[in-house]
C-alpha cells in the first residue's frame, strides 16, 4: 500500500481515525457515515494550511491532496467568493467539512436525457455531511464573500487518479 506521509498539524489523528473505519470494511454509506460521524468530532482548523494555500486562486477553486493511501484520501479545498465546480460525480464515497466559507449544494437525478434538481443546501463552518454513489451528482459553488475552505475525504486514492470526479454532466437541466 502506497501512503504519502501525514505532515500537516492535526492530520495524524484523522488518518488514523480514518484509518480504522476504513478497515471494518462495511457498506460505502455506512462508511462516509461514520468517517462524517469522525469529522464532526474532530474537524481540524484553517491552520492545517498555509496561508499562501489558504488564498486559493483567482483561476477557479484548488484541491490540494494532503493524504493519500489506496483507500482514502484527505483533499483540502479551498473557493474564492463565486467559484463553482461543474455538476458532476465521484469515483467513491465522499465526506467533507467546511472550515470556512459557504459551499452551497445544488444536487440533482440523472433522467437519462436531462437533469433534475432534487435538493440544495448551504453548508456553513463546522458543518459535516458524506454521501456514497450513486445519487451523488451536485454543484458546489462558494457563496460567501470571503474563501471557503473544505476539507473532504474519498474512498480512493486521487492522488493516483487525478481527480475525485468520476464523470462531469453537461445534460440540460429541467
């Protein structure tokens, strides 16, 4: 197994954390939902990133990988005021916690020839949610004036693949 070394403040006691939940091997809900559970009792501050890190990019949001094993990673994002993803999916389970900012969800259902909005949510510091495929389609976008700065986590190893989205949707949405 493949791990980049936890070198950040306050890492080493999520990765192990992670860690042990990862290894009861359940369901990729009962995962993200515990992995949640986790976070919401620990969920690290701002410092676990440079200041530089923490000013994100004029150029559109950044994700920085700060753990990655073959099972899970540790990815910090950090929105300027108004940025956005594109809609799209994940590869895994996902669970993430906002330390600052607000990332406001729109989440949709893939109707085969179009999309559907189903829900939205505005998440708020110190607030944690997970979700696990499928069902997992959604929006981000920063609605705050200040940046926004998440800290999620997936059950694959992105810094092998590159990315946590598994496919992005350009279908209309009705």
């Amino acid at each position: 197994m493949r791990t980049v070394t936890a070198v950040r403040p306050g890492l080493d006691p999520l990765v192990s954390g992670i860690s042990g939940i990862v290894a009861r091997e359940q369901t990729s809900r009962d995962t993200a939902y515990a992995v949640a559970d986790l976070l919401r009792g620990g969920l690290p501050g701002l410092d676990i990133l440079s200041p530089e890190e923490r000013a994100g990019s004029p150029d559109g949001y950044v994700s920085r990988v700060l753990h990655a094993q073959e099972d899970f990673s540790i990815v910090a994002v950090v929105w300027r005021p108004g940025q956005f993803t594109a809609i799209h999916d994940h590869v895994s389970w996902c669970t993430f916690g906002i330390l600052s900012g607000i990332e406001y969800e729109t989440l949709y259902r893939d109707m085969g020839d179009h999309l559907v909005e189903i829900g939205r949510a505005a998440n708020r510091p110190g607030e944690v949610s997970g979700f696990a495929p499928p069902g997992d389609i959604h929006m981000v976008r920063n609605t705050s004036d200040e940046v926004g700065v998440s800290l999620h986590v997936y059950g694959a190893d992105v810094s092998r693949l590159g990315s946590s989205v598994r496919r992005v949707y350009d279908l209309p949405v009705r």
